[in-house]
C-alpha cells in the first residue's frame, strides 16, 4: 500500500492531531492516514498472509477508527490504539477465513525483510544473499503456522519490534501474560522452523 508517501513523523504535535480528528475535520484524518497506513497495511499482511485480503482490511480499519475516534482515550498513544484496532480486526478476519476454509500461503515480498532474520550487516556473497532471503521465507512461513493468538504477538514484538508496555496496551494483558505466551509461541516457531528446515533439506548440505 504505497500510493500515498508517507511522511516519517506527523507534521503537527498528536494531541492537536487527535483534537481535530474528534471535531471531524478531514484533513486531520487524510494525515493520519498517510502517516499510518503502510505500518497498518503490513501488518495486516504479515497476519494474514494475503495481500488482497490485507489491503481490504487495511481500509476497514482506518474506516473503524474514524468512527470510533470519540473512544480513544486521552492517556492513550495513538499509534498503540491504532495497532489494537487493527489486530483486532486481523484476528477476527483470520477466524473468518479459517471458518470459509480460505487460509492460504501468498507472495511475502523482498520488501519486507522480517527484522528477526536479518543479517548483521556488512557486504554479502550471492550464496549469503541467498541463505537470507531464504531464512526470511521460512521465518514467515513458519510465523503464518502459529494460531492467531501467538501470531500477534510474535509479529508486534519480533517483528514490529514494539515494547512489552506496547503490546500490554494493544492487547490489554498484564505483562506476565504477554511474556509467557511469547516465550511458547517462540518455542513452537523454533519447533517449526526445525522441521521446515529439514522439510528444505537443511543448510550448508
């Protein structure tokens, strides 16, 4: 979803963005749009694994919160109640899909490079190349195995790479509850990654 640049930061402070969000003023909102939309959309990918599917999505979001702008509290930062919004809506899209029978693997991208897997940096041979957009590939298959639940939040914490605070905001569970539910979700993606390696015939073979 990159027809509209977005800017790095929002070009006015966010609690007088937020004030004429609520007053219906429609630039405030073409901002906020422009300033989120890409985050929202790849994130939706990155749960669905569709990107069709993520691009509707990706709309039906930013429609919810500007009818929902009157519900967003005051000690709340914007861009956590956006991401809350828009999990929200990819867990019941994924429990939709799953319901239809309509689950499936789809072209991830050499865009979006999974910050778990990438590289420390430097020049690179074409076979190290290679090694990491493979990795990159099993890393994402692997995450689209996870139910929804663990999905999420391997995608907000290992991949969004958002605080434990973050995701304790975006889904409103206490701290203990969100590290031990990532700590067996990153088990079970090791366990998988394992598996889809050897699937693969392993490295360096």
């Amino acid at each position: 979803m990159k027809d509209v640049e977005a800017p790095a930061t929002l070009s006015i402070p966010e609690h007088l963005l937020i004030a004429r969000l609520r007053r219906g003023d429609p630039s405030a909102f073409e901002l906020l749009v422009r300033t989120h939309q890409d985050r929202v959309y790849d994130f939706c990918v990155r749960m669905l694994n569709d990107r069709e599917e993520a691009f509707d999505l990706t709309q039906e979001i930013f429609i919810s919160i500007h009818r929902h702008m009157d519900k967003f509290r005051a000690d709340a930062k914007l861009t956590t109640w956006i991401y809350r919004i828009a999990r929200n809506h990819c867990l019941n899209r994924l429990k939709y899909l799953k319901r239809r029978g309509r689950g499936r693997s789809d072209e991830y991208g050499e865009a979006n490079e999974l910050s778990i897997t990438e590289a420390m940096g430097g020049s690179e041979s074409p076979d190290a190349a290679v090694t990491r957009k493979t990795d990159r590939q099993l890393v994402h298959q692997a995450i689209t195995e996870l139910d929804e639940e663990q999905r999420s939040l391997v995608v907000l914490r290992d991949v969004e790479g958002l605080s434990y605070d973050e995701i304790m905001d975006i889904t409103e569970l206490p701290e203990g509850t969100v590290k031990s539910r990532l700590h067996r979700a990153r088990e079970k993606l090791a366990g998988i990654l394992t598996k889809l390696e050897e699937s693969f015939g392993g490295k360096g073979d």
